[in-house]
C-alpha cells in the first residue's frame, strides 16, 4: 500500500487544468525544440534525468525527458505535484531521504534512486503552475546560484514553446491572414532561437572567467586534433596552474582568489584567445592553452612568456603558475595528450613550480 504522502490539489485545481487542456499539448509527439532544452539542462546543471514534466489530473506526463525511458507516471508519487503548489519558486529537495514527503516514495525507494530534485514551474500566461521544468540525480546535491537560474531560464523557454502551441492552434483556428499568422510565427521562432543560442553559450562558458569550459574546451580540441592529423601540421597545449593557490584563498579569502583567477583568465586570453575556445578553465585554479600549428619547444616559449608576463601583472598579490605543455604525437587522442601534459604538470611542480617543462 502507498504510504507517502500524497501532494494535495492547488486551490484553483479546476482552473489550473481547464488552462493546461487549453494547450491542446498532452500526448503530442516528441518536439526538437523541447529535446534541446532538456539537453542543455543536463549539460548546464551536471544531472543525468532532466524533464519538462505536465501535471495532468491523475498523472505527470513528460513532454521530454533525458535519462529515463518513460512517458508518465503517477500523480499521486509525483515531486511535481508538490512543486507546482508554489508555482512562484523552484522547488530544491537537496536529499529525498531526508526529507518527510518523499523518504517513501517508490521513485526514491524503487528503481530511479531519486535522491535529489530541483524544479521550476511552468507557467501559462496568467500565472497557473501546468507543471515543472525539472533535474533530477541519484546523489545528494545542491544547485549553485548560475545552475539555479539557468533551470529558470529553461523553464520560462518552455513555458514559451507552450504558449506558441496555444497560439499556433488559436491562429489555425481564427486568422484568414495567412501573411500576418506567419508573421507571429515568426516572430516567436527568432525569440526562441535567440535565447536558445544564449543557453547553449551558457552551457560552454565558465561564469567567472568569461573563457570556454571544460566541455567546449574538450570539443575544440578534438576537432583541432583531427584537423592536425589530417594535414601534418604540429598542435600542442599547455595546462597551466597558479602556484599555492589554496593559500591564496586561506589567506586572503575566496574573493580575493576569484579576482585572481579572473586576471589569469584575462592575462591568458590576451595570448592565447585571439581563436575563440582555445584557452579555458579546466577546473578549479587550472587552465589549458590549445596552441595549434605549434611546436612543443615553440609552445614553451609562448607558455615561459605568459609566466614572465603574469609574475609583472598589476594582480595586487605574487602569482606564479606553472605550465605542463605537451606536443601531439602521431595516433594520440585528447585523453592521453592531457595525460601526458597533466604529467609534465606535475614535474614543473616538483622542479620547484614557477616554471614550464616539456613532456617528453
């Protein structure tokens, strides 16, 4: 027997789903544009389950979904169902277990292992809840503040698409305009695509630097890579890391150390950014360098040169890195050229940091 709570009915229920119906989109097929959004909150928020998920009288239905191989499941043991009697916030369950209302459910108890929830309601034009924008994870975990308004971002984008199904159908139904009933179609798919094209640039910029994140870096690279064996032309990168930079923040504090690495980061792109995505921040206090159509040895110099530049930088503070750089070598892949680079790293640390070594 279903012991978990069940989530009760907003007040205006009648209103909510006479709203919902109005959308004529329950059942309908899968859509790309929607397939896109539940993409990008995957990628932006770092989860395995994403859905945009519609709260009908009896069941949650997904209209996409990412992760999961279902279409629906029950209102009764839906997060959803509880997310949308708060329809002006997104609703955060950091750890299902530990919270009253879900510590039972099958959803966290059965297969799915929910251990984590955040989602942001979809609203319809007069502000009632149709369902959620939702990421879901089988780990205990927090959104931060960039993640959390993203999610919003992508609901609002949904919530759009859907009132663009509305429309569509009102203006099958009413306009003999065909030029002006276009006209609005248009009109919404350049919206669309604009903030489509912002999220996706969200998804492959680090938020504090402004530079290419680990996966666009990832990206680039390999494309660079294949480029290089196709011509036999030379390509090197250079990882990068700011010496004792744990003693930066223990020192001075975290917001002294986010300026730093955003002087880095800007000392970095003065050499190295003149092609978008060929510096990034690979994580924490480190840095990659793409140098294409370089040479290992030519790569030292240019990564000795933004060491000497940096050690002069008006940062407030001393700042040193030191630089592993790597030259690609005949059949080699992204993974193990950054092996190779990551090592030689670590043997500029051990030489003394405040240096550049070369992996053999």
């Amino acid at each position: 027997m279903l012991t978990v709570p069940r989530p009760p009915r907003p007040d205006n229920e009648i209103e909510r789903q006479a709203t919902l119906d109005a959308y004529r989109i329950l059942d309908t097929p899968r859509e790309a544009a929607f397939d896109d959004l539940v993409a990008i909150a995957t990628a932006v928020c770092d989860v395995p389950i994403a859905m945009v998920s519609l709260i009908d009288r009896d069941r949650q239905w997904f209209k996409a979904s990412s992760g999961i191989d279902v279409t629906e499941t029950g209102r009764d043991v839906s997060f959803c169902a509880h997310a949308i009697l708060d329809p002006g916030n997104t609703m955060i369950v950091p750890d299902a277990q530990l919270d009253a209302r879900f510590r039972d459910n099958p959803m966290v108890t059965g297969g799915m292992k929910v251990r984590f929830y955040a989602g942001a309601p979809l609203l319809s034009v007069e502000g009632l809840p149709m369902g959620t924008f939702c990421v879901v994870d089988d780990r205990p975990r927090e959104l931060t503040p960039t993640q959390r308004r993203a999610l919003e971002a992508l609901s609002r984008q949904a919530s759009r698409l859907m009132e663009m199904h509305r429309v569509t159908r009102e203006l099958h139904l009413q306009l003999e305009e065909r030029g002006w009933y276009e006209q609005q179609l248009l009109h919404y798919q350049q919206e669309l695509e604009s903030q489509n094209a912002d999220l996706a640039e969200q998804s492959a910029t680090d938020p504090l630097t402004g530079l290419a994140n680990r996966r666009a870096f990832a990206r680039t690279l390999d494309a660079a890579i294949r480029d290089a064996a196709g011509t036999g032309s030379p390509l090197a990168i250079g990882v990068i890391d700011i010496d004792h930079f744990k003693m930066i923040n223990d020192l001075h504090g975290h917001a002294e150390g986010d300026r730093v690495l955003q002087a880095v980061a800007e000392m970095l792109r003065a050499h190295g950014g003149a092609a978008r995505g060929r510096v990034a921040r690979y994580g924490g206090e480190e840095f990659v360098w793409l140098l294409a159509d370089t040479t290992g040895g030519d790569a030292v110099a240019q990564c000795d040169q933004l060491r000497g530049d940096l050690a002069f930088a008006a940062t407030g503070l001393p700042v040193t890195i030191s630089v592993g750089v790597a030259a690609l070598q005949p059949g080699e892949d992204v993974a193990a050229l950054f092996a190779r680079a990551d090592e030689a790293l670590y043997e500029a640390k051990r030489g003394g940091r405040d240096r550049v070594h070369l992996a053999a």
